[in-house]
C-alpha cells in the first residue's frame, strides 16, 4: 500500500486534519488450476444430475472468485444459497415450458406471454442485481441494490433504442446512462456510489474508433485498388484492425468506468493498457484452442488477474473507520432481505 501527502501540506490534528490517501490495489489471488478442479468437477455433476447441480455450481464459482479477491488483504464473499438460486431457476424453467406450450396450442396466448416477458425483463433485471449485491459483501457489510422499474425500462429499451435511431450518435449516452442506472443505484451498506462520467467520456472513445477505421482503411481500400495482389492479405489486416479496436473498446469503457467511480469521498481509477489486455486474450486463446477448451478455467483466472492488477482505490482516511460507521448504520437500518422473489 503506497500513501500519498501533498508536499505543501501542513501537520495538523484533531477534527480539521486534513485526511490522508491512500492508494489501495486490488489483488485477486486465484490459481488456474486450482480453479481448473472446481470447473471440471462442476461440469461432470451439472451434466450427471441433468443441470440440478448448476446452482451449487454457480455458486461454487462465485465463492472462489469473490474469496480470492482482495482489497487491503480482506478478502470479499459470496453469500448465495444454492438452494434459491435452483428455486429462480426451477421457475424460469417452468415459464419456459408454458410460454412454448402456449405458442404451439394456443398462438394467441404465446404472444400475450411473450408481450408480457417484454415488460417483465426490466422488473427480472432489477431483481437479478439486487440479489447479485445482497450476496455480496466485504468486511461484513453487504452491498445493495434499488432501482426502480421505470429507470430499468429506460435503460433496456429506449437508450439503445435512440442510440439505433440517431445511427449511433446517441450510443454513447446509452451506455452512460446503463452505467449511471446501475452505479448510483448500488450501494456499500448503506453508502451509495456515484457515477461522474460524462456523455463526452464516451463519445470521445467512439470518435477515437471511428477515426482510427478510417484511417487505416481508407489507405487500405486504396491499396487494394491499386495493387489487386492486395487483396490476398487485407483479410487478415481487417481482422488485426477490428480485433486492435474491440481491445480498444473494452480498455477505454474500463478505465472511463472505474475512473467516474466513488464511494462518497473514497475515489477509484483503472490503468488498463490496449498492450497488457491484447498480451492477455493473445495467450489465452493460443493455450485454450491447443487444449481444446480446457484452458478456459486458467484463462478467466488470467484475465481477473490483469484486471485487478490494473484497479486501485484512493481512500480518504482508513476503510477501517468507513466501515465501523457503515456496521453501525446497516445495524440501525435493519435488513430487508425481501427472498421472496430472489432470482440469480
């Protein structure tokens, strides 16, 4: 843990002192083959007990994950019962049969039920993320999840919808509002976090993509007009080219995320690079297609790893003082676990 202080600032105490940063890295510690075991054996159980086990499967596979990542050498865990999670699925399952029941003896019924799972999704999702975060908790203290019908409606649907319309103008504000939408309705305990990115961020990602296509493929197209033998390799430029601006993508969208993200004064930044991510999905597609999927397992493990390698929090002050108050706060409200219609 590094600790910055302000060259000019002066030494005081008591209740004005001004609060130290201090920059903590996230640190996930998982093995691929450890996790290799847990994977092999959760796909032999899912597929002998005809799916029944994925439940205990999911959360197997979130345990893992959650217990191997670190935050100032405390670990975060996952909460799931298995046995709920089978329940939301049993569910789902049965509705599925109805639905296709229904389209094949009664088509009208099919597509009243089909209408009715379009504006079902929204209320699904927001359950789906509550429970996600009620399942979810460092030193302690749960995360929550409140969003309201209307804001996941808008998000779902109309966003990307206007982002199609406007061929592609408003896209970005789309992904900002998903990503405001989920933030600012998200919260440690009883903190809520915030979201300050701006349409801008986004667009200027876009803009970079669309600039850098251009570049590249204007001369390319040229090229190959004028030299027709061209033509063999362009196929594989235009792969480097598209596979060079989805790492892009993914880079830019992860550190403009975590880099518009806080937890009231306690701040987080990511430094995600084009050349550290291309490394990892390189290596990673190279030993899973010579393994023929088994890699798979170590490769997630591989890309958590760069990933939170990459994220750090600057806290203001001590977490230690953060989430005493927090336990207070949580203790005071009550929980409101709400199981009834909990779906993973």
């Amino acid at each position: 843990m590094n600790t910055e202080v302000p060259e000019n600032a002066s030494i005081t105490h008591g209740a004005d002192a001004p609060k130290q940063t201090s920059i903590l890295n996230f640190e996930f510690r998982g093995d691929g083959m450890e996790y290799f075991k847990i994977w092999i054996v959760n796909i032999l159980l899912t597929i002998v007990t005809l799916g029944i086990y994925s439940a205990w499967a999911t959360v197997r596979n979130n345990r893992y994950f959650y217990s191997n990542l670190y935050l100032e050498n405390t670990n975060f865990r996952y909460l799931a019962d298995p046995i709920t999670i089978l329940k939301g699925r049993i569910i789902a399952i049965v509705a599925f049969i109805a639905y296709y029941v229904a389209s094949i003896y009664a088509p009208i019924v099919g597509v009243m039920i089909a209408i009715a799972l379009v504006f079902a999704i929204p209320y699904f999702v927001n359950q789906s993320v509550a429970f996600t975060n009620r399942m979810s908790a460092y030193k302690n203290i749960q995360f929550r999840f409140k969003g309201s019908y209307g804001e996941a409606f808008m998000v779902i649907y109309i966003w990307p919808l206007l982002g199609i319309l406007t061929l592609g103008i408003l896209y970005p504000l789309a992904i900002l509002k998903a990503n405001e939408y989920f933030v600012r309705n998200s919260a440690y305990g009883t903190t809520k976090f915030d979201f300050k990115a701006t349409y801008k961020d986004y667009g200027m990602i876009f803009l970079t993509m669309i600039g850098i296509a251009l570049a590249i493929g204007i001369p390319m197209g040229l090229l190959t007009y004028l030299v027709p033998a061209f033509a063999m390799i362009s196929p594989v430029v235009i792969f480097a080219v598209y596979f060079g601006l989805f790492v892009y993508f993914m880079v830019s969208m992860t550190n403009v995320f975590y880099a518009s993200l806080s937890l009231v004064e306690h701040k987080f930044d990511a430094k995600l690079t084009v050349t550290g991510q291309t490394k990892v999905i390189l290596i990673n597609l190279f030993f899973t297609i010579i393994t023929l999927g088994l890699y798979l397992p170590a490769a997630k493990v591989r890309m958590t790893k760069y990933i939170c390698s990459c994220i750090t929090m600057h806290a203001q002050g001590s977490l230690d003082t953060f989430t005493a108050a927090e336990k207070e706060n949580v203790s005071a409200l009550g929980e409101e676990m709400g199981q009834v219609f909990d779906f993973a």
